[in-house]
C-alpha cells in the first residue's frame, strides 16, 4: 500500500513537472456557447500544395499547357471590376452633384440658412442609408481590406464572399462617399474588385443556387485564391489608375502565397480593368454622354500635357510588335 502510494505521488509530482515545464497547468478561460459559435465561423484554408514523389511524377506526365482560360479568366475578371469602378464612380458624381447644385441655388437667392439645412440633411439622408445596409450586412462594413488578407493567407471568413455582400458594399461605399463624408472608396474597391473575381473565377453562385459548366477545373482553394488576388488588385488599379500599384499591392500587402506566372496574370487583369473604367469615365459624367469617347485628358494644366485618344494607342502597339519582332530575329541570327 505504501509504494503504491509513493508510486502515485512521483507520477503526480512528474505530471506537475511537465505540466509547469511546458506551460499548461490551469485552464484560465472556459469558451461560452456564442463564443464557441464565433470561433466555428472561423476555418483553415491548405493552399500548399502536394510535394509527394508520386505528385511530382504525375506532374511530369501531363502535357504542356498555355493556360489560355486561365489569361481569359483573368481577362473577364479585369473587365467586370473595370465596370464596377465605372459605375461606383458614376453614381458618386450624381449624389454630390444633386447635393451641391441645389446648395448653390441657395446661396445665390441670398438663403444660407435653407443651404446650410439642406447640405446637412442632404448628407445625414445617404450616411443612415448606408448605416442601415451595413447592419443588414456586417460583413460588407469597413475597408474589407483586413478580412481578404485574413483570407488569402489561409483563414475562412463568413460571408464575406456572397453576393449581398457585393451590393451592400457598393451601395453603402456609393452612398457615403458621395454625401461627402470624409472617406473614400480606394480600399472598398479591393473588397469589390476580390468579391468579383471569388464568383466570375468560379461560375458558381451560393445565392441564386446555379453552377454553370465553364471553368471547372479552377474549382479549387489554390486557383480560387490567385483569381481573388487578381480581383483586390484590379480593384487597386482600377480606382487610381495604376496598373503596377495594383500588381504590387496584391503581391506585397495582401496575398503570402505567390508564383512568378501569377505576376504577369496579374498584371494584366489590372491593365484590362484600368483601360475598361478610364475609358468609359472619358465618355460619361453621371451617365450623361459627353462626346468625348476615349479621350484621356490631363488632370493638371501644363503646358506639356494635352488630351490623348485611345485611337493613338493602336499604331503604338503595332510599332512595339514590329520592334519585338525585329529584335527577336536578331538575337536568333546571333546567336543561332
């Protein structure tokens, strides 16, 4: 009886050993049931893929791919983010412009007390407004900036991808940056452009319960993930017009899982999504047709700066293609 005793007393006095050795000897917080819930909103994403010898054998097998859907998804991608830049940015100039020409007609007849009224309640109508969405739709509330990078680097959000998500976020972005409210609609458009390509990359869509038969193989975490960096890029470009800070945000600020191919895809998606919605806010002020299609004109007056067409573009990517091919058959008569 004694050495069982002592036997136990030297496992408990060992278990208290390792247990104070690697930190766990008391439990400091018991989760309740509603944080229990939160934490199940919360899911682990294996974008790694396989290195195993019989993967890799299996790689080699497989014949060589252009990849040609992958570049017309990203092509889509660009297009359809590009038209989503043009009309935010169409909607904004027509709740700021109701707003501000009315406050003008009120300072001009001499009533400042009715403009002041106006341009206050004006502005207190659309930021309730877009208070009321954002209830609706938590998850369409702020930048959307933190929950995509949560995503891309392997953590599963809820709802941040459906497509309520994607009209409330655009109409509550459209009505308090237009209000005049002291925000803008740069970091909205990466969640946007990332809600875009989660559902065009995929030709699926949860809400209206339709998969359509396009595109399959891209039904994984790994691909679903690179469209949706290409998405928060284009995002990027197409609200300041820069293809390159598109392609380097997404590959320094928000996705830890890159490959040098996916930089060119990239690249182009924003070049297609920063052509689409400069080229149609050319032509259109608050939907109102202005004449001037793809007249890209200067921001500041220089005497150095005038208005450019896309017409000119076109004999400057024939005149690079001659080049390209020019050089090409240098080097291969060189070096060949």
């Amino acid at each position: 009886m004694q050495r069982a005793r002592m036997n136990t007393r030297r496992f408990s006095v060992k278990k208290m050993g390792l247990k104070s050795t690697f930190g766990f000897t008391t439990v400091n917080h018991n989760y309740t049931e509603s944080e229990r819930q939160v934490l199940n909103s919360y899911h682990s994403l294996e974008y790694l893929p396989p290195h195993s010898k019989v993967y890799r054998n299996w790689l080699q097998q497989q014949p060589a791919r252009l990849d040609w859907d992958r570049w017309l998804v990203m092509a889509i991608i660009g297009f359809s983010v590009g038209i989503l830049g043009f009309l935010l940015h169409q909607i904004i100039d027509i709740i700021a412009e109701c707003k501000w020409h009315l406050t003008q007609y009120y300072v001009q007849v001499g009533d400042f007390s009715g403009a002041y009224i106006h341009t206050v309640g004006y502005s207190l109508i659309f930021l309730i407004s877009s208070s009321l969405l954002v209830l609706y739709q938590p998850a369409a509330a702020g930048s959307g900036i933190p929950e995509i990078i949560g995503f891309l680097n392997g953590t599963r959000i809820k709802d941040i991808f459906k497509m309520q998500t994607l009209i409330v976020k655009f109409l509550s972005c459209a009505f308090a940056v237009g209000c005049g409210m002291p925000v803008g609609y740069e970091g909205p458009m990466i969640h946007l452009g990332s809600l875009v390509a989660a559902g065009m990359s995929q030709f699926k869509s949860a809400t209206f319960e339709c998969t359509l038969p396009f595109f399959s193989r891209f039904r994984n975490s790994e691909d679903r993930r690179n469209f949706i960096s290409a998405g928060a890029a284009a995002g990027i470009a197409s609200a300041f017009g820069a293809p390159v800070g598109g392609l380097l945000f997404a590959m320094e600020e928000v996705s830890s899982f890159w490959k040098n191919k996916l930089s060119f895809q990239v690249f182009f998606c924003c070049m297609v999504a920063t052509f689409t919605t400069d080229i149609l806010n050319s032509s259109f002020h608050g939907f109102k047709y202005k004449g001037d299609f793809g007249l890209f004109k200067p921001k500041f007056i220089s005497r150095d700066l005038m208005a450019v067409n896309v017409i000119a573009v076109f004999p400057a990517i024939l005149l690079g293609k001659i080049e390209l091919l020019i050089i090409s058959t240098f080097f291969l008569t060189v070096f060949h």
